[in-house]
C-alpha cells in the first residue's frame, strides 16, 4: 500500500511500548528505556515537531498517515510519556543530554538533504535520526547493565538495584515485549531507507546524508537485537539467584551460632536453666560436694597419722 506504511507502523508501535509496556516494565522491574534512552527519544520527537511545523515535505503518506496527521499525532502523544521516563536522566546527568544533543545537532549541520529548500528543515530531519542513533546506544547500554546485574546511575530513582529475578516472570515478560516492540519498530524503518528511500546526488545539501540514513538505522537495529539478546541470556542462565539465597540462608545460620556462643559465655539463663535436664543440675550440684568431702577425708587421714 506504500513504502510510508512502514514509517506509519514504526510511529504506531513506539506509542504501543509507552502506553502499555514502558511504565508497567518500569515498576515492575527496571526499564530499559528509563533515563537517559528516554530523554534523547524525547529530543528526537520535539525535533521532529518542530519539523512539522516548518515544512510539509517530510511529512508521511499512505492510508494508515491519515494525511500526514496521524504519525504526528503519535509523536506529540508520546513526547509526555518520554518526559516522564526521562527526567531522572535530566536530572543526575544534564552535561551527557546537553552534549549528546548538541553534538547531534552539530553533526546534522554538515549532514543533510535539499528536499525542503530549507537548510533549516532539513537539518532537522536528519538531526532527529541521529537523536534516534544515540537513544538507541543508551538503550542497549542500559540493557546490557541490567542483564549483568550492574546499578546504572542514570536509572530512575524507583527501580531497583538489581534486574527482575528469573521468578519475576510478570516483570520480564513486560521487558521481553517491549524488546520485541522494539525491535520491530526498528526493522521497519531500516527497510524503508535501504529500499524505499533511493540515494539521488540532487537531493544532498551537504555531506552524505543517504549514508547517515542507511548506517544509522542498520546501527540501531543492531543495537535493539544486542539488548534483547543480552536479555534473553539473563533470563535463561542467572546462577547468581540461587547463590545468594544460600549465601543469606548461611549469614542467617552464623548470625544464629554467633548468638548462642554469646550466651554461652554470658552464663545460663532463667529460661535455660528451667529447659535444663535434671541429671545435669544434679551433676553440677553435686559435684562441689563430692570435692569437700574428699578433701575432709584426705585431712582427717593426715591427723590420725600425726597423732600416732
């Protein structure tokens, strides 16, 4: 129905993962997209915006655009859902958003196509990508911390230290999803700009932006296939878990005979002394005795024979 569609399904799936699987992967475990991936996805949609509202030539066709409106519409309905995500990130880390951003927006200048006759504009197609390209690597960077069971400073403060335990299927089954998702999403638009969208000198403004398209999303499927890889093998294969319950079942155990040799060496207690055996009571009372009246004897044996 159009090489379009493809970018209609992608805007379509990224509004999917945050209305029904970034909040709920979030605080049911630690989202990959929380932080900083959320943050430069957040500046990519705000470019993308502001695009729209420049020029029209960017804009997407086919029966699923609705005229263009409908794949705006997903990226201004997303833009509240990625600012929520992303603000621990704006928050413990504004120098690397700053950079990224302005580093993104510098490399768009030397970088960029001539189909609106506007510099401006089109920069800004090409800066959106490259915004895309960067969330991308924070994602999987993300990712690949949780798998290893790292704690990533740029996580939001109601995470956890640790990633979801292999028990935890509700929670991983939310994260799976959305590596699928967005995997997908992915994948649509790579095959767009290595088919659909052909390289043409007349359209380049400057630089090589047909390559800037093509390599930027072949990266960012690859770094989508590496986060869901990394975390189908923390899934399947955590050893760790069962170390640790025995680890705290072997701390509870010592805090247990610490505690005992402690009141060993304190002395007996009321309680042990009412739990006590009535042999051993004898025993101990007994035993004083038995040691006087040997020691009577042994003198009365000493004074009989001085006497003699």
């Amino acid at each position: 129905m159009g090489a379009d569609t493809l970018l209609n399904l992608q805007a379509m799936l990224r509004l999917l993962v945050l209305l029904f699987l970034a909040r709920r992967a979030q605080l049911g475990g630690r989202s990959p997209l929380s932080g900083l991936p959320s943050l430069l996805f957040l500046a990519a949609a705000l470019t993308r915006g502001r695009m729209s509202c420049v020029t029209d030539i960017y804009m997407l066709e086919g029966p699923l655009a609705l005229g263009g409106a409908l794949p705006i519409a997903c990226e201004v309905a997303g833009v509240a859902f990625w600012a929520a995500l992303g603000r621990s990130a704006l928050r413990k880390a504004p120098v690397a958003a700053t950079v990224m951003v302005g580093g993104a927006m510098w490399f768009a200048s030397h970088h960029y196509l001539n189909l609106a006759q506007n510099a401006s504009a089109d920069q800004l197609f090409i800066q959106a990508h490259v915004l895309e390209l960067l969330a991308a690597f924070a994602y999987v960077s993300r990712a690949i911390c949780l798998a290893v069971g790292r704690e990533d400073s740029n996580g939001d403060e109601q995470d956890l230290d640790h990633p979801p335990s292999k028990g935890d299927w509700k929670s991983n089954a939310f994260i799976g999803f959305m590596h699928m998702v967005m995997t997908a999403q992915q994948a649509f638009s790579a095959y767009y700009f290595l088919t659909a969208f052909e390289p043409h000198p007349g359209h380049v403004a400057a630089g090589r932006p047909f390559c800037v398209l093509c390599i930027a999303n072949l990266l960012q499927l690859g770094a989508f296939l590496c986060a869901a890889a990394f975390w189908a093998g923390s899934f399947v294969y955590q050893p760790d878990v069962a170390q640790s319950e025995q680890d705290v079942d072997s701390t509870a155990d010592t805090t247990v005979i610490q505690d005992a040799v402690h009141e060993d060496e304190s002395g007996p207690t009321v309680t042990e002394t009412e739990e006590g055996s009535s042999d051993k009571l004898d025993s101990q009372l007994d035993e004083p005795d038995f040691k006087k009246c040997s020691l009577r004897a042994s003198a009365g044996a000493v004074c009989q024979d001085e006497a003699m």
